[in-house]
C-alpha cells in the first residue's frame, strides 16, 4: 500500500484520539485518561509528520525537542496552583505565536501562492498573532504583575479604535489575497495590526471574565492552528486546531452562561472597571459578626449537611488538601458534605475541579449551583473558602450591581455561613459583598489553610 495512505490512516487514527480524548475531559472521573490520550495522538501525529516528510536536518528539530521537554517538565512539576491560569494563558500565547510563524516561514517558500493558500495564511498569521498578544496581557492580568492593566482598561473612543483596525486587517486581507507576491509590505502590517489587536481586545476585559477570556483565546489557539494545517496542507494538523477551536467556543460560551451574560458584553463593556454605588454594594455599611476555630468548630460538630465552595482563595492559601481532610473528619462524624462548584470560581475554567481533584476529593461530592441552590435551606453551614463573587447575593437581589443576573451558589440561605478570608477586601471583580453583613455570617479571618487545619485539629482533639 502507498506509504501515503498508511500516513493517512494513522492520522485518522491520531483524530479519533484526539475526539475520544476531549469526550473524556468532560468528566472529571476520566480527565487524566482522556488527557493521556490525546497526548498519544499528538505523540503520533508528530512522529509520522517527521518520518513522512523530506526533512534535511534532524538536527534543529531534536534541539528545540529537548529544550521544550526540559521546560515543559520543570514547568508543569514546579509550577504552584495558584498559577495555573497564568501557565494555560502562556500555553495559549505559544501555540498562536506557532501559528504565526508558519504563515510567515510559508509564505517565503511560497511567494507565488493561490488565493486560498494566501488567505489560509493570512488567517494564520492574524489569528496567530492577535492570540499571542492577547494571551500575554492575560497572563500580566492574572498574575498582577502590573496593577496598572490587571483590572479593565479603557480610554474614549476605545471601540472606534478596534473597529477601524479591524476593517483595516479586513482591506489589506482582500489586497493580499488578490496578489500575494506583490503586497509583502501589507503582509507585514497585517502582521503588527495582529499583534496590536491582541493587546487592545484583551485589556479592556475585567479580572472577573478572566476564565472567559482564557477559554476564548484557547479557542483562537486552535483556530489558528488550523489554519496553520490549510498552509502546510497537514490534515492533523487541520483536525486538532478545528477541534480546540469549536470545543472552546463552546466552553466560552457556558462561561458566559454561568455569568447570565452575552459574548459580545465581555468582550466590550468593560466589566470589573466600574465603581460601584453604595447601592450596588460599595461602600456598604454594616457590622460583620466574626467567630474563631473553636467556636465555628462546636457549630461543625453539631451539623448535618455541610455545603464547602471553594473559591480563588483555596488556591492562594493552597488549602485543597486539608479542605478534603476537614470534609472526611465530618462524614465520619456523620455529615453529609458537598461541595459547590461554581463554573467561573478562580481565574480559569474548571479551576476549582482541577484543585480538589488534586486532593483526591470524591467527584460524586461535586455539585454545581443548580442542583444545591433549591435545597440550600436545609444546609446547616456553608463554608466558603476565599470565594467571593459567585456568592455575592447583590448579584440577585440588586438590580444596580454590576454582577446583577449572574447565577450565585446561594449560600446565604443556608442556615449558617462561615466566611473563610484574610480581610473584609473585595473580590476580584472588585465588588463588595453584602453577605459578610448578613445575621446567619460568620467571618472566620486568616489563613484559609491555618483556619481549616485549626478547625482539623478540633475535631481529632475532641
């Protein structure tokens, strides 16, 4: 048989990896699975691209091989929960850089191109770059490191900007496309505009979209990859990036879901720059009631059902570990203990599930807001651990509340709610929350993990 058709078949092969993969990362239960999977089909396509191809020099490739299993392994073993989201923003920046630069190699070994293989290019390279920039304004957001830019940025006349460079990427795609080999300049603008529009689309985005933003430009990863497979005419290559760009599309758009928003108001209203009233919940007056370990553990000892959210915090005071251990010490004492999981709690998709699968945490005790929140009232305390906005109840009592019509994890309607933060500051959306002021609140002040080993030692000690 046609050494080319085998290549076929072991790609069709590597693409059915890839799809039974992502159907595994739906479920945490099979996640590590499904990952260990697709990174099969990956290990394969490569290989076959590498033997099926003229190659003139092993060399190189076998260099940046090495260097990029050298830093992806001390990367992935060192690197701290907290910063998880950061890492997934770089992966995101590198594979749009990638893309970027095949359309641009492509394009000097082929200066005499047909129009779709110069407009596959052209997509690669704008997808590729605006993908880049704008997953590294997302990493400077998430990481804090300039306090500047790390809420909303916006300026006056900020969407007349972006719309008249999008029109301009627009145009000079038509020129290009009509005559490629003439219109290297042009290229070489579309290049800049796409690496501009990466920064101006991302800044004027709040802290509190953040796990939108990153599943979004997960998305353009893919998109441009794939696109990057039409200027190589690699059909793995093809079908990986069509399948991470439609699977985050669709992961953007439960995120907006689970907020009660539209694409189009995350990426242009400019969430998380505005000053709330004292109406909308800055500013609010009132008197927080707080409570210490042994205390809030005579309360725990007492309880029947435990509700456990987990929030950004968790991750900061890297708690998941004694947060399983507190949740075991209950149901030995006869507790029924759950956890709610809010979708957009952390800084990116499935933060939360990533950190309690880490501590080995039960999947069957995960439970998201609508299928707690109905029976909320019979919850006899609600621990919430360094979350704050997805239990903010302005979100569904305060109509001025920027976070107005967001869906909640309730808990302000348990019975008794203990606050776990270091300070009464605002959460990442910058918005205070009125349920530290609430009757059935408890504010439990330190270190998430020193309060819940504290309380741990209670229930061994009694």
């Amino acid at each position: 048989m046609n050494p080319v058709v085998w290549t076929n078949i072991a790609y069709l092969g590597a693409s059915v990896c890839f799809i039974i993969g992502l159907r595994m990362l739906s479920s945490p239960a099979t996640a590590r699975k499904g990952n260990l999977l697709s990174a099969t089909g990956m290990l394969i396509a490569i290989v076959l691209t590498l033997i099926s191809k003229d190659i003139v020099t092993y060399k190189w490739i076998a260099i940046a091989i090495l260097i990029g299993t050298v830093i992806g392994f001390f990367t992935a073993r060192l690197v701290a929960m907290t910063r998880m989201p950061e890492m997934v923003a770089i992966f995101n920046g590198f594979g749009g850089i990638s893309s970027l630069l095949v359309g641009w190699s492509v394009y000097h070994m082929m200066r005499d191109q047909g129009a779709f293989t110069a407009f596959t290019i052209y997509l690669s390279v704008l997808i590729g770059g605006l993908t880049f920039t704008g997953s590294m304004v997302a990493f400077i957001k998430l990481s804090d490191t300039w306090k500047a830019i790390s809420k909303a940025v916006l300026y006056k006349g900020q969407q007349i900007v972006n719309g008249a460079l999008l029109v301009a990427t627009v145009w000079i795609c038509v020129l290009y496309t009509m005559n490629s080999a003439a219109h290297y300049p042009l290229f070489l603008v579309a290049v800049v505009l796409s690496l501009v529009l990466g920064v101006l689309v991302v800044i004027p985005i709040g802290g509190a979209d953040m796990p939108v933003v990153i599943s979004l430009l997960n998305s353009y990863s893919g998109l441009a990859a794939c696109a990057a497979g039409f200027v190589i005419k690699n059909n793995i290559l093809i079908v990986a990036g069509a399948l991470v760009g439609a699977s985050g599309m669709v992961l953007t758009n439960i995120m907006c879901k689970a907020m009660n928003r539209s694409l189009a108001n995350v990426l242009f209203s400019g969430f998380g720059s505005v000053t709330t009233s004292k109406k909308g919940g800055g500013g609010i007056q009132g008197e927080v009631s707080p409570i210490n370990v042994a205390d809030a553990y005579l309360i725990l000892e007492a309880a029947r059902s435990v509700l456990i959210v987990p929030g950004y915090g968790l991750a900061v005071a890297q708690a998941q570990h004694v947060v399983r251990e507190l949740g075991e010490l209950l149901e030995e004492n006869g507790c029924e203990v759950k956890y709610g999981i809010h979708p957009v709690a952390g800084r990116m998709p499935g933060h939360m599930n990533v950190l309690l699968a880490e501590a080995n945490v039960p999947y069957d005790e995960l439970v998201e807001p609508d299928e707690i929140n109905p029976t909320m009232e019979t919850v006899d305390v609600c621990i919430v651990v360094g979350a704050n906005d997805v239990v903010n109840p302005a979100a569904r009592d305060d109509e001025s509340s920027p976070i107005y019509g967001m869906p909640i994890v309730e808990v302000d309607r348990a019975r008794t709610v203990f606050v776990l933060k270091r300070s009464m500051a605002s959460g990442f959306a910058g918005i205070d929350n009125p349920l530290f002021f609430k009757d059935n609140t408890r504010m439990l002040f330190g270190d998430a993990k020193s309060s819940i080993s504290g309380l741990v030692a209670e229930f061994k000690g009694g």
